[in-house]
C-alpha cells in the first residue's frame, strides 16, 4: 500500500495540471478575444505613452 499512497500526489498534481492547461486553451479566443485584445492594446498604449512622455517634457 505504500506505493499508492506514493503515487497518489503526483498522479493529482497530472491531473490538476492537465485541467489548468485545458482551461487555458478554452479561455483563448472565443467571444471574448476582441474585448480582451483591446484591453491589452489599451495598456501597451498607456505604457508606451507613459514611457515617451518624459521625452518630450525633457527637450
């Protein structure tokens, strides 16, 4: 019985790694892949404004 009981933690953690890279490839794209798109376009634009910003204040 020891080795169930030895192959019972990485046997769970297969599992639960399997369920998150299943769920991982479901939540991408879909009907919420623009929505998400353009909230990650959102930020880049924030940031990049944020970084040239100082540039054109210091010229």
């Amino acid at each position: 019985m020891d080795y169930v009981a030895a192959l019972v933690p990485p046997v769970v953690m297969a599992v639960a790694f399997v369920a998150l890279i299943v769920t991982i490839v479901k939540s991408q794209g879909g009907e919420n892949k623009s929505k998400e798109d353009a909230a990650v376009d959102a930020a880049l634009a924030r940031a990049e404004g944020a970084r040239q910003e100082p540039e054109a204040h210091g010229a």
